[in-house]
C-alpha cells in the first residue's frame, strides 16, 4: 500500500513538473506546419553529414571497447540532438517562435 501511494505520488510530482505544451507562432505570414517540415527535413540531412558512422569505433582509445551497435546509438543521440537545435535555429530564422499551447 505504501509503495502504491508513494508511485502515484512520484508520478503526479513528474506531471506537475513537465513544460506545458507549445507550438510555433509567426508574426507573418507562413504556413507553420509546412516550414517545419522543410527545416526539420534540411536539420537531419545536415546532422547526417556532420555526424557521419565512419568506419565504426576506434581500435584503441577511450571507445575501443564499444560495440558497432553502441557506437551508432551513441552518433544516433547525438543526431537526434544536433538535428534538432539545427531545427530550432532555421524556424527562428524564418521568423518564428515558440508559445504556449492556448486552451479554449
């Protein structure tokens, strides 16, 4: 009973404590949906040819010991966070921002 209450309870502090959801505004004139699928297409090509696979880990060194596997997660992470600052960066360009989700 007490593990029950202290899950539930550590499951409404986490809620509590996520950002409230957000969508991206423009001043202007511009279609949202459609410019961020063009930057987020051009972010992952870009973070593709920035963080290619190689040839896999290195044979000596602080990776050495990693597996193919784990080598390519560990550049898919990177991607994945790279692709989406580079993301963020081309719809500011473009003139937008984000904001909170209004609920009407």
């Amino acid at each position: 009973m007490l593990r029950r209450s202290s899950l539930s309870g550590l499951l409404l502090v986490l809620a509590a404590c996520s950002p409230p959801p957000t969508r991206w505004e423009s001043s202007g004139p511009g279609n949202a949906a459609a410019d961020e699928a063009t930057c987020q297409a051009t972010a992952d090509g870009e973070a593709a040819h920035q963080l290619p696979y190689g040839n896999g880990p290195p044979l000596y060194g602080t990776y050495s010991s990693w597996s193919m596997l784990s080598w390519k997660q560990a550049i898919d992470d990177e991607r994945y966070y790279l692709a989406r600052d580079l993301m963020r960066a081309c719809m500011q360009h473009k003139g937008y921002r984000r904001v909170p989700v209004s609920s009407r």
